[in-house]
C-alpha cells in the first residue's frame, strides 16, 4: 500500500512539471478573468489553467484558479501567499452574493411585480392557501410605507452598527427563535444608518454569520433605517430593541 501511494504522489509531481511545461492552448479571456478576479499575474493565470487539467485526474475539479496554485505552491510563503487571495475573494464573493440577495428582495416587495406574478401563476396562491398564508399581493396592509414587510409572523430587530457584543447576542436569540417556528421571519434594521452604510451593514451580516440562503429565503431581511423603522421604535435609538 505504501508503494502504491509513494508511487501516486511521484506520477502527480511529474504530471505537475509536465503540466508546467506542456505547449496547451488558454483561452485569452479566461486569463484576463482570472488574472482580474483574484489578481494574479499572466503568467500564474496561465499556470493555474495548466494544472487545471491535470488536477481533474485527481478529485478536485472544482478548485478555483488561486486554491489550484496554492495546493501545487513549491513553498510555505507562496502556499500563504495564495490562501490570503483565496480568502479575500471569499469575502468579496460573500458581499456580493448579500448585496444580490439584498437587491432581489427589494424587488420582490414591489406591488405590482408580485400582483403580476401571482396573477401568472395561480398555483402560487393555492399552494400559499395549503398553508394557511395570505398572498401579499393580495393584501398590502401589512407593509409600512417604505416598503418593508410586516406580516403575521415576522420580528424586528433594531441593532446597531457600533453595537457590539450585545447586539449580536441579541440577533443570535432571535434567530433561534425563528428557527425554532416562534415566527416566519426576522427583519434587521441598522438604526441611523443611510445607503452610505451598506457597505457596513454587509459586513455586520458576515460578522454574525447571516447566510446567503437566509436573505434569499425572506427568513433574514437587512434594513438600512428610515422615517418609518424611526417611527415602528417610537423614534428611540436604544440598541437592541425587538419589537413583536
């Protein structure tokens, strides 16, 4: 068994070399992409499509340009040099994925777009009537004037971008209770916070580790404040603040 993997582990090192070597053809486009995307230089680009082809023989064919020069790095320094850019791609993937979630749910809200969905697609409605559910277009009532949703069973929750501790800690209980059915939904909203603040509200959400499927579900929505969030707290900046 040994044999078997000393003699696994010197065929993927050749095929590395080979790989680093071998006259294959890369599309111009997907080099200035990867180049671009985890900034990294024509010639590392080039190589990481390379390896791509030769790491499909061992399991990882779905492994990003940067984690495919990381795994074949000859060093530690350039093995950390890589999984930094791995990481801050991550993060930038995460912030995007929320700001995109953020603006399909804004979307969403909008009357006449889901009127006219649900006109389309009556199966929507009867199967919102199985579980006992108003259709929102149907009945607007329960939306405040900024647009932001206020049916039976969603929670606010009123933190703050300098909060701290506390207000995660408060966002963690409600968020069990959310997942535990105590209701369907809980909104977040950053008290005096403008679109200027996205950015940081963003951040916040990945600090407590809100997920992208959460926002694009409806079961987490994020707010930046307003004259009516202002108005649902009784104009008070008291962090965290829940209100049922």
């Amino acid at each position: 068994m040994r044999v078997l993997i000393i003699g696994t582990l010197l065929l993927q090192i050749a095929s590395v070399k080979a790989a680093d070597e071998s006259p294959v053809f890369i599309e111009p486009d997907a080099v200035s992409l990867t180049m671009s995307q985890f900034d990294l230089t024509e010639a590392e680009a080039i190589r990481a499509e390379r390896l791509r082809l030769l790491d499909t023989s061992f399991g990882d064919a779905n492994l990003s340009a940067v984690e495919l020069l990381g795994k074949y790095a000859d060093t530690e320094v350039a093995r950390l040099r890589y999984a930094r850019k791995h990481v801050i791609a991550a993060a930038d993937n995460v912030g995007r994925s929320q700001a995109w979630a953020l603006a399909i749910y804004r979307v969403s809200q909008e009357q006449d777009m889901v009127s006219a969905i649900l006109a389309t697609n009556p199966e929507i409605r009867e199967g919102l009537a199985r579980l006992n559910m108003t259709a929102p277009g149907d009945d607007w009532s329960g939306f405040d004037r900024g647009g932001s949703p206020l049916f039976t069973g969603t929670r606010t929750l009123f933190v703050g971008l300098d909060c701290g501790e506390p207000c995660l800690d408060a966002f963690h209980a409600e968020n069990a209770k959310r997942r535990m059915g105590q209701f369907a939904a809980l909104n977040l909203v950053f008290v005096g916070t403008t679109s200027l603040d996205e950015t940081r509200v963003f951040n916040w959400a990945k600090k407590a580790d809100v997920s992208y499927e959460s926002l694009e579900a409806g079961a987490l929505n994020l707010h930046i404040d307003d004259s009516d969030w202002q108005q649902m707290r009784n104009h008070s900046n008291d962090v965290p603040l829940v209100v049922r």
